[in-house]
C-alpha cells in the first residue's frame, strides 16, 4: 500500500550548501542493521515526511511514486524489511517539524538543525548532511593558520563552521599578529575594524560568536560593518583593503587561493576576475576566530518512533547514504551523504535560536 501527499503551494525553499560534493563518494555506511544470527529485522511501516522546497509539484510526485521502492530496497541491503514505506511532503517546514513533535510520522527531513530545534519539539535528532572534509579543522584559530595552504580530505565533516579573517590591511594584518601570538581579541579591537558581511546564515554564525565570547555582544554592536553580495564580493574588498575583517564559510580560501594571486587584468581559472594580490592568500588572510558549525539537512525521528532506536536508526542511515546522489531523494530535499549527531550537538543552535528570537 502507498499513500501520496503533497501540498501545491510551497515556498519554501532549502539552502545547499558551496561546497556540494557532486560526484564524490559517500561516507562509509554504517553496517547491516539485522540480528546477530543474521536474519532481517521485519518492521511493519516506515512514514517518512520531506518538509516543502519547492519546485514543480507534479515532478514531486514523480518523486515520490519512485523513492519509496528504492528506499524499501535500500533498508533491506541494511537489514531491515519494512512492509509499507509512506512518503509524504508537508505543507510547511513548521508542519513537517511539528509532525515529528507530535509522533504522527516516523522520521522528517528538515532543511536545517535550526528548523528541528525551532519546530521539532523533543523529536530526537538521527543524522545530518555531511559535507567535504578539509585536511585542517577545529574550534582555534591556530587550528586553521599555517605556512601550508589547507586542502580538502577524503574524511567528511560534520556541519560548516565560518571563520572570521582578517586580511592585508594594516590593522587587519595586526590583528591576525596579536592572534599569531597567543593573544585574545578584545572585542574593542574588534569593533574598531572595518567589517566586510555578507548576511544570512554567515550572520546568524557571527552573531553566536560574538555572543559566546564577548559577554552577549552582537553584530548590532560593531561601528563599521559594510554588507556585499556574498563571499567573493567581501573576498575582493578584504583584498583591496576596504575592509579588514570579513567571514568566510571553511575554508573557501581553497578556492580562492589562485583568485587571490591572479592579475586584476585576468581572469583567474574559477571564471572569476583576478584579486592582483602578490603574496598567497594562506599568508594574507589569518583566522582570528571560529564560529560553532551550522548543519544543513536534518532528519529527526517522530517522538516514540521505533526508527528513533537501533537498529532501525541505523538503518535508515545506511539507506540514505546507500542512496547517495539519488535524483529523487534530492529534489525531495534529501542532500546527503549523511552522518550520525548526537543530541549535545545541538546546543549551540539553541543557543543560536534563543539569540535570534529575543533580537
């Protein structure tokens, strides 16, 4: 039996993160889900809600007939056999998290951690989008500075930090020398740089740091902050020195290293106009702080769920990522691969929410 649902007037619409990952590898699945002697776990239903992104209506539907089989394949190459896989989309983010909340669906997939805290009640959290690993990670600034440039890694990382550089201006680069040296940002030297943001979630990430280490300070609190139309915007203004201070989602300075140092009268190989910067930019632009990370596709279970508990929680897990790039799960707003996180992982997104909500 298959049941079909889906509401005609979505708008809202799912934020993929930069750095996607098209055509790489999945994190490793977790491993088969069945009784230690081997036998299948036999579970009777699986109702599963996508909150709204979007998109044709009609090919949403197409979406929908096709996944469920592929998923019911999915979980029983992960050990367990589910007799009737039910997918829905629902009317709102709100509704899809609520839904969670009140147990009426066994899992939903979220667009963000922020929207299962802020709408998913006690719903407990069962895996996130991965994204692409970097070969330097962490919660200091010494853990991203370096005389080597930062690359990517085959591990994946879990949620995406910002992080707060300083770049070639005089007092940009003072600041990046007081970090260098051990030292703590006061937050009256902060205010007294020129910011380069680019609002949105970049915004969100900054005004949790500055609340967590500067005593409740907020973005609202800076003197001199200049807005710009998204990163290579700020980029090129940290390096005419226009700004001194701006965001930068970890770690694009991956992708604009060779920007960095192209002639402004050439176009660098991303397609973009040149920086005309002649030291790289692993020397030029310093960490001086680092954001908690932010996590994109959520999916909670329903509250009393059996797919909140092993081994059905697991897996779902190895289902979706046995998925991978599958164009339906996608267009559903199912962009993986996926990791485990655990319900502590959320408190800086609570603390985030409470932010913004008292704003």
């Amino acid at each position: 039996m298959k049941k079909r649902s889906l509401t005609l007037g979505m708008a809202l619409v799912l934020i993929v993160g930069l750095l996607a990952g098209c055509g790489q590898k999945d994190p490793a699945a977790s491993g088969s889900a069945g009784s230690q002697s081997g036998e299948a776990v036999k579970v009777e239903s699986l109702a599963l809600e996508f909150a709204p992104v979007g998109g044709d209506p009609a090919a949403l539907l197409g979406s929908l007939d096709r996944l469920d089989d592929r998923l019911k394949a999915a979980l029983a190459d992960a050990g367990v056999e589910v007799e009737t896989v039910t997918i829905t989309v629902g009317s709102s983010v709100s509704a899809s998290g609520q839904a969670a909340a009140e147990g009426t669906v066994d899992a939903a997939v979220l667009p963000s951690a922020q929207a299962l805290v802020r709408h998913g009640g006690e719903a407990p959290v069962l895996m996130t989008r991965a994204y692409q690993g970097l070969a330097r990670s962490g919660d200091e600034p010494a853990d991203w500075n370096g005389q080597t440039a930062n690359a990517y890694a085959a591990a994946r990382t879990v949620g995406r930090r910002e992080l707060v550089c300083a770049g070639p201006s005089e007092y940009g680069q003072a600041l990046a020398g007081r970090v260098a040296d051990g030292k703590t940002l006061s937050f009256t030297e902060l205010n007294h740089a020129r910011w380069g943001l680019i609002g949105g979630s970049s915004d969100e990430l900054l005004e949790l740091w500055l609340a967590d280490h500067y005593e409740g300070s907020a973005l609202a609190d800076l003197d001199n902050i200049t807005y710009y139309d998204g990163y290579e915007a700020a980029l090129a203004a940290l390096a005419a020195g226009e700004v001194d201070v701006i965001p930068l989602s970890a770690d694009l300075r991956v992708e604009y290293a060779q920007q960095w140092t192209t002639e402004t009268t050439r176009t660098a190989d991303n397609g973009a106009q040149g920086l005309g910067r002649t030291t790289e930019i692993w020397e030029e632009v310093q960490v001086v702080g680092v954001t908690e990370p932010a996590y994109g596709t959520t999916v909670a279970a329903g509250v009393d769920s059996p797919w909140a508990k092993e081994p059905l929680a697991e897996a779902l897990l190895a289902a979706f990522n046995a998925l991978g790039r599958d164009e339906d799960l996608m267009a559903l707003g199912g962009v993986g691969p996926f990791t485990g996180l655990d319900d502590e992982a959320l408190d800086p997104v609570r603390r985030l929410v409470t932010i913004l909500d008292g704003k």
